[in-house]
C-alpha cells in the first residue's frame, strides 16, 4: 500500500496540505479535543465565540493573550520545515485551520488561514488590522478610533473569509494528493476538504496518530506524529 501511495506522491504535480492543531503539538500548542486540549480546561462555547466575546471581552481578550504568548515563543517544528522544504520539488498549498503562523514561520510561501489569525489584530469596527507581536497593556485593548481591538480570528457562529475558503476549494478539487495532517476533522466547513480532492480523482493520506471521523475514506493512514511522518513523505518525492 505505501509503495502504491508513494509512486503517486512522486508524480504528483499539486500536493494541497490541510493541517490542524497536532501538527503544532509538538511545537508546544495544546490541541483543541486532545487529552491535553484546550477544551478539558476552558468551555468554548464561553470564549470562542462572537456572542462570548461581546458579553465578557476581558475574559476572552484574556484567554486570546495567553494563547498568544505560548504560540509567539513556538517554534516551528520538523512537520513544519518537511512542508516547506517540499516546495523545492512540488507545487505546494497549506490550507490550515491553525492560527499560529507557525507554517509561514517555517517557510511555507502559499498559506491559506481559514479560521484567521492570533497574530493579526483587528478592530470591531473601523478597517484597522495588522499583526501584533507583543503582549497589550489593558484588556480588551482598544482601537486608535475607540473601539475595541479582537483576533482576527473566525468564532463559532462567524462565516469563514469567504475569499480564503473560495481559494481553498479551488485548491482542494486541483490536487493529486492531499495530506490531511494534525486534524480530527470535527469542524465544518474545513471537514469538507478532503472530500472535494477525493471528488476530484486526488489520493487522500491521513497522518494522525489517531483515527479520525474520515480515517476509512483515506487511501493511506499513517498513525505516526507530523513531525515523524512529514519528513519521510518529503524523503520519497527527493528519491
Ligand atoms: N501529529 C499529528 N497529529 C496529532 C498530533 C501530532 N503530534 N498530536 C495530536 N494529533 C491529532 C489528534 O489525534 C487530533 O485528531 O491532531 C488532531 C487535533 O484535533 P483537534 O484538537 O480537534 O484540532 P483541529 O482538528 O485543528 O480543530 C479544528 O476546531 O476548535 C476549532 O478552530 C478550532 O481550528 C480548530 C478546529
């Protein structure tokens, strides 16, 4: 089975990569539904959400900064450089629920951010937004127009960046393997991905040391961590 996957990986044209929280595990970011999660220690019906945000800012602003400071001291780790340095042989897309910047950090040139970013800060009303690297002085900070500032991050109950999701199906149906890495695939619409590239004729590889909801449409699973499985994908597209 993996010699078949393999001699389609090495004539691949278009890899498209769809990532979630494991593939920062080992860069130190909690996963979201892991043993570790962040869901066992917080609700996040009560923070990740538009209506949470606007009932108790401070509460979240304080959960967001604490987010913030453990991915700003994160490093990239040997999942994240094998994407990166795949791009030296094929045409490489991310397409990452992740908000830690962590692939661009490694060097991946063509990142789409579905849910956002905990580095880019925007304000809930005027057109401001820029990525901020340091801590804030006050919670919930506040705009230069007066308003509060937010992550630029997509809640529950909040519509994806309909022009990155536009790109990500276009993406997903114009691959010829999608490696889906790091990802339950418990949330919608990004749990739709693999389904497109399958439409599409693409062969689907699971890296999860788990299986998923989709484990049994994959083509391949390999139940090993990114940062173990990653760099042995990139090694069979240098052979
Ligand atoms: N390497 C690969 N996969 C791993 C590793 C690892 N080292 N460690 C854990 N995993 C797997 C887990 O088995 C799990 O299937 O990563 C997955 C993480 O799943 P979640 O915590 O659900 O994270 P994710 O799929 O990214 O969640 C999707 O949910 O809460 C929202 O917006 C949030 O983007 C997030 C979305």
């Amino acid at each position: 089975m993996f010699e078949q996957v393999a001699d389609r990986i090495r004539s691949a044209k278009k890899i498209v990569f769809v990532t979630g929280a494991g593939i920062s595990q080992e860069s130190g970011i909690p996963t979201f539904r892991g043993k570790d999660g962040y869901w066992r220690k917080y609700d996040p019906m009560q923070l990740a959400t538009i209506d949470a945000f606007y009932e108790n800012p401070e509460l979240v602003w304080e959960w967001y900064e604490e987010r913030r400071k453990n991915i700003l001291d994160a490093r990239p780790n040997n999942g994240h450089y094998a994407i990166s340095s795949l791009e030296k042989y094929k045409d490489v897309t991310v397409l990452t629920q992740n908000i830690d910047g962590l692939h661009q950090r490694a060097g991946s040139s063509e990142v789409l951010e579905i849910h956002g970013s905990i580095i880019r800060i925007r304000c809930t009303f005027c057109d401001y937004k820029d990525d901020i690297t340091s801590g804030f002085d006050s919670l919930p900070p506040k705009c230069r127009c007066g308003n509060m500032l937010r992550p630029d991050v997509v809640w529950f109950g909040e519509p994806l960046p309909q022009d990155v999701w536009r790109k990500s199906i276009m993406h997903a149906q114009s691959c010829d393997v999608m490696v889906i890495a790091g990802t339950s695939l418990a949330v919608s619409p990004a749990n739709t991905l693999p389904l497109y590239a399958k439409q599409n004729g693409a062969i689907l590889i699971e890296v999860n040391p788990e299986a998923t909801v989709m484990s049994e449409r994959m083509d391949l699973s390999l139940r090993e961590t990114s940062a173990n499985a990653l760099p042995h994908l990139v090694s069979i597209c240098e052979s």
